[in-house]
C-alpha cells in the first residue's frame, strides 16, 4: 500500500556439499509483517564446483523488470542483517 510501512524478513541458508556434490538441502525463508509466505528447504544454491561459495555482499531494492514508467521511491528503515532469525 502507497505510503505504509511493512516488516521484511528473509532467511537464507547455502545448502551443503558432500564429496564435492552439493546437496540440495539450503533454505529461503520470506516473511511479510510477520506471516510466512515463503518456506522452501530444499534449495540448490551451489554445486561441488563452486563448494566454498559464499554470500559476500547483500542488494536491496525494488524488480521492476527492464524499468518503470514511473518514478518509484523506496525507503528502507532499521535495516538489520544477522546470522539468524
């Protein structure tokens, strides 16, 4: 809704690699205001060829495809990123 505030939660886990094959056992988990929309624990994110992958940076923005034929304004307030829920 035009002018409201809404909690973003996302949770994501990298999924493991066992013998150089990535098990696909990685979680994203995706809640709004409180209610969980998004719950999947069986995510392939990296493979036995890329095993040490990890997250080393964090975007956060709107998907409006190729652009918006508007103005679009985003604020972001009480930002926080921790290593659990």
């Amino acid at each position: 809704a035009r002018g409201a505030w809404h909690r973003v939660e996302v949770l994501i886990r990298m999924n493991s690699v066992q013998d150089g094959i990535g098990i696909p056992d990685g979680v994203v988990q995706y809640w709004l205001d409180g209610a969980l929309l998004l719950d999947l624990d069986d995510v392939l994110l990296r493979t036995g060829e890329n095993a040490r992958m990890a997250f080393d940076q964090l975007l956060i923005g709107p998907y409006i495809g190729s652009g918006s034929p508007v103005e679009q304004v985003y604020w972001v307030d009480e930002l926080e990123v921790a290593d659990r829920r």
